[in-house]
C-alpha cells in the first residue's frame, strides 16, 4: 500500500497527490497540516501496513517534524520519501515524470492535462481527468507563460495530446501557442473551458464518462 500524503491548505499539491495515488495502484491521499501531523492521518498510518509514503511539496508544504512523525507513525518497515520542485509547476513536473516513468521508454500517445497551477477548481478537473485518461499525467502553468518544467515534460514525453483545462483567464492564447509549438506536430492540442468553473468541470465529466 502506498500512502501520498500532502498539506491539504495547498491546492496544487492536493492536486498533485491525487493524481499521484490514481496511478499508484493501491494507494490514498491523506492530508497533513504544514507543522502538525493530525490525530487522524497518525492513526491511519499506524492502523496500515503501509510500504510506502510519499510526501508530495518542500519543507515550506510539510516540514521535516511532521516528516519525522509520518515515519514514526507508519513503522520502521515504511519506505518515507518526499517529491519535490523548486515551485509548485516543478513539483508537479516531478510527479509527472514519475507516473510516466522513462521518457524513453514511454509508450507514444501520452496524454498531459495542463492546468494553471494557481487555479484551485481547474487544478481538481485536471487531476480527475488524467486519473481516468490512459498514460497521463497532469501538468501546471502560469496564465501568460509556458514554465520550462512543463515545456520540458511535453517535449521528453513526445505528449501525442496534450489537453488545456480552462478558458484564457486561467491559461492565455500565448500559452496554447508555446504548448503547440513545443509539441509535435502530430499532437492534438485542445482545450475544455465552459463559461463558469461549474460547466468546466461538466464538459470535462463528459469527456471522462464518454471515454468508460
């Protein structure tokens, strides 16, 4: 069993650790506070034999006490490691790459959802979206610029669809171009966007209904 555990006032790393667990086989998020590990998690780990942990976010996110306290909790048997960036698009780079594993050996067609890392409901369509898309992973971006981290996954990846959650407000024309230009030709680039954040995550249901 493994356990992804994230601050759970963070939505990028909420998001971030959900997609994470989806891919895991049996695994589940729980929630952390930054300084304090809750009665309720430090019971969950105790009560699992867990064989791993995976803390998603720095020591700005969960802080090497509540490390120290997830490893007491879960028993000497657990494997505790932490997935990190230098931001919240790099960590979520991160995860990315190790969901899809080798970009050598990744199969053709990967799918990345992208979303604007500072938008918390288009963060959560993006993380439900990949977890019911084949050989996906979920990536962040700014609103009027494309982050190396991401570009740089899109290239590695050989993305053969990468899909845009969010209308311009949330993640800018510029930013479709940069994307389309750093993919291949072939790629089919698309965006699912509704007037409100409600239609948004409506029409990203219906993608995910139609494709089960």
């Amino acid at each position: 069993m493994t356990l992804v555990v994230a601050n759970g006032w963070s939505p990028p790393d909420i998001g971030a650790a959900t997609a994470l667990a989806a891919r895991s086989g049996r695994a589940a998020v729980l929630y952390t506070q930054h300084d304090v590990l809750p009665d309720a998690t430090a019971a969950l780990l105790a009560d699992y034999q867990v064989a791993r942990v995976i803390l998603i976010g720095g020591t700005a996110a969960i802080s090497s006490q509540v490390h120290d306290a997830i490893a007491a909790a879960a028993g000497g048997d657990a494997s505790i490691s932490r997935l990190t960036g230098a931001d919240r698009v790099a960590t979520a780079a991160q995860r990315a790459r190790r969901v899809l594993g080798n970009p050598a050996a990744a199969p053709d067609g990967v799918t990345l959802v992208i979303a604007n890392g500072w938008s918390a409901p288009d963060v959560g369509v993006a993380a439900a979206l990949a977890a019911a898309t084949e050989n996906s992973a979920v990536a962040y971006t700014a609103q009027g610029t494309l982050p190396e981290a991401t570009a740089a996954l899109i290239r590695d990846y050989r993305a053969g669809q990468v899909i845009i959650v969010g209308g311009r407000a949330a993640v800018s024309n510029e930013v479709r171009t940069a994307i389309t230009q750093t993919a291949p030709d072939s790629a089919d680039i698309r965006r699912i966007t509704g007037s409100t954040r409600t239609e948004t995550a409506a029409r990203a249901a219906r993608r995910t209904l139609a494709n089960q």
